[in-house]
C-alpha cells in the first residue's frame, strides 16, 4: 500500500496520515474498527483526527487514509483502502479475528511496537464484552431479554460479571493514557457518552436500567422533542452532568500521573 505523506513515527520510517476515515454501513462493527483506529491515534500524535462515516467518502490521496468495514468479503472496494474489517468474520472467529488483524494488519502498518499491540488488545478484549452487554447499543437479543421480565435468559452476558470487567476496563492503561485525550474511549459509543456518560463503576447498571425500562438502541426514546429527558429515564441519567465533570477531572490526573510513570521525557 502507498504510505501517504504524513510524518514518519519516532522509531520507524513508516509515514503516517494527518487524518484517517472509516466508512462502513450501519451494523457491520464500523465502530469497533473506529476504535482500534482511535487507540492508534493515540498512540501516533502524528495523527490528528479519526472521522467515522456511514457513506462513501469522496476519496484524496496523501495525508488521509481509508479504513472500511463490511458484512463479509463479498464486499470488495476498489478505493484506495488501507484494510477492511469484516463483521462476519468477527462474528465467526471471535477475539481471535481482532487479535489476527492487529498482528497482521494494523500493527505492521501503524508500527505499533509489541507493548502497543499488547495494550490495545488488552483494551479491546474487555471493550468487546461490555460492548456485547452494556452501553446504548449492546447485543440486540440481549436487549430483548433485558426489555421482556419472565423470558429465558439465554444471552451470554446474563453469565458475565460486567461490572468487574468495567472496573478493570477504567483502569486500564489505554484509557488512563488515552480517554482524555482521545474522545470517546471512555465508552462503547459516541451516542452513549452523550447521554449515559462514560464508565465509572456504574455504567452497566445504568444503562441495564434504561434497557429495563423499554428504551430503544442508541437511546432513540430518551428524549422528548424539546430535548429533555423523559421519565424515567431521567432518574438515571441526571446526575451524569456533575458525574462526567468530576470523572474527567479524576481521569485527567490519572493520565498525568501515567504518563510521568511511563513515559517520562516524552
């Protein structure tokens, strides 16, 4: 693949973008692409914007690479796409397919040293269950079951403990080094940053409720058309004004902190 014209990284020749784009059509895992990408992009200063789309974008070449995913690989693009991340595939194979495309795809292609990789697989590892089970836009079945009292409980997440893996995922090097910095990878989606803020020991409950209580995906019901929370939602949701305010100044000084640990003359 062409490398573009961007800036080299500090320990390789590997010329990186200025901006990345991933474009995909709904429910084909764009966003856990967007989040592999987002984490690079932390990693990679160099890089200052990731930008998700539903469409094609109008493609330039140089300073901006392409990332796309699809259902399956019968989906081919012509365009000068950097890798395609194919849900089904993901679907099929599970972690292991993430793991493969960060050895194989996004590791070679970024330079992500053995530590990135590990660190950004740790993340997803722990994002891709609470993806599954909590946040505004969890696995559908189980948000049936969730929705429905008295029917079976047949989903996998019924058997995950998700509070445990949201406290581990809130203290996890990615996000103590890059939430702050990089909006979004405090949660599972943009829209659940929006309107059930971000993990903090709670979020799974919260949004557990909101599903309980017949909301619908990515929170479509949660508001009324003057923009205010309806009942009961608001119950839940209030407090997440002061809440987020007091968690990102708590993750700001973990991230310094962090950082001077772990990286210090940078």
């Amino acid at each position: 693949h062409d490398r573009g014209r961007g800036e080299p990284t500090r320990n390789s020749s590997i010329q990186l973008p200025t901006s990345i784009v991933q474009f995909g059509r709904p429910r084909t895992s764009s966003t856990t692409q967007t989040c592999i990408l987002m984490i690079i992009k932390c990693f990679r200063p160099a890089i200052k914007e990731v930008k998700k789309l539903h469409r094609r974008p109008k493609f330039n070449s140089g300073k901006t690479w392409y990332f796309q995913s699809a259902m399956d690989n019968k989906t081919l693009s012509a365009a000068p796409v950097k890798a395609i991340h194919y849900r089904r595939a993901l679907m099929n194979e599970g972690f292991p397919y993430l793991e493969r495309s960060v050895s194989r795809v996004y590791g070679p292609l970024f330079g992500l040293s053995s530590q990135e990789r590990t660190d950004l697989l740790d993340y997803m590892r722990l994002w891709n269950v609470l993806r599954q089970c909590c946040g505004l836009q969890l696995s559908k079945p189980y948000a049936e079951q969730l929705r429905q009292p008295g029917t079976p409980k047949t989903h996998y997440c019924w058997g995950i403990n998700a509070t445990q893996a949201e406290e581990e995922f809130v203290k996890s090097p990615i996000v103590l080094r890059c939430a702050k910095e990089v909006i979004g990878l405090g949660s599972t989606s943009e829209y659940d940053q929006e309107l059930a803020g971000e993990m903090d020991g709670h979020y799974c409950q919260r949004t557990q409720k909101l599903w309980e209580h017949g909301m619908r995906f990515n929170g479509r019901n949660l508001k009324d058309r003057h923009g205010t929370l309806r009942m009961p939602y608001g119950t839940f949701l209030a407090h997440n004004v002061a809440a987020k305010a007091s968690t990102y100044k708590k993750r700001a000084a973990k991230a310094k902190t962090w950082r001077n640990k772990k990286q210090p003359g940078t």
